[in-house]
C-alpha cells in the first residue's frame, strides 16, 4: 500500500515511517515531480485519484474537508482513502509528533486496509485512536 503526505505535514514524518515501515510506501507529496509547493489541492486529488491502486492520502488540512466547498467536492469524487491529521497536532513539537505516529502507524495501516470503501479517518492531538468520519464519497 502506498501512503503520500501532504505539504502541510514534515517531510521528515513521510521519511521516518517509510523506513519504519518496509511493507508499504511512505513518501512525501513534494518528493513527487509531478507536485510543486504550490500545486492546488483539487489537482493533488486528481492525480492520486488516477493512481491504480490509489494511495492513502495524509493531512492536515481539515478545511479541504470541512470548509472549501470545490476541495470537498473533489475529495468526494476521488475515491480516496484520506486520514486528517487534526490542527493541535502539527502544533505538537517534532519528537512528540514522531513518536504519536509510530505509535498509531499500526492502527492506520489497519484501519485504511480494512475499509471497504474509501474512508476518511481523523487523528486529534491526543493521538489515542484513528476515528472514522465516514465515506469519503459522502463529504461532497
């Protein structure tokens, strides 16, 4: 299974868990030529939604979700996996963050391979559970 993290989380995270973790992929949206710094949310979306199989897609952008309506509507349309990382946790400092994520990695891998239809999840600060928030299909 191949996992892409998004800008607004440390590259250094995508590093770590892809050495971590030897049977799955873990990269970072910018080590991909095809994305810049500054390439829109909605055409990031398109080209992993393209992918076959699709990767899981990391965040910590809930408004994509949650706030700009042509993000969600995208979301809704790619058939995504995507797993939200909640805005207290990017203000936790790099080792804690580390560390929460090694933790639950195990909990991820589980809960987006055992999902039938594309899901988005959520993590909060506390980093205790992977929540589900529902199909990814019914955000539009």
């Amino acid at each position: 299974m191949k996992f892409y993290f998004d800008n607004n989380l440390p590259i250094r995270l995508a590093r770590m868990l892809n050495h971590f973790d030897a049977g799955h992929t873990v990269s970072h949206i910018t080590e991909d030529r095809r994305f810049q710094h500054n390439t829109p949310d909605v055409d990031i979306i398109a080209s992993l939604a393209a992918e076959s199989p699709r990767p899981v897609f990391l965040t910590a952008d809930m408004s994509m979700y949650r706030k700009v309506p042509v993000e969600r509507l995208a979301l809704a349309d790619s058939g995504l996996t995507i797993v939200f990382f909640r805005r207290n946790f990017d203000n936790l400092d790099f080792p804690t963050r580390a560390w929460k994520l090694v933790k639950l990695w195990p909990q991820i891998i589980a809960e987006t391979t055992r999902c039938r239809v594309p899901t988005m999840f959520e993590i909060t600060a506390k980093a205790e559970k992977v929540q589900s928030l529902g199909p990814t299909a019914g955000c539009g």
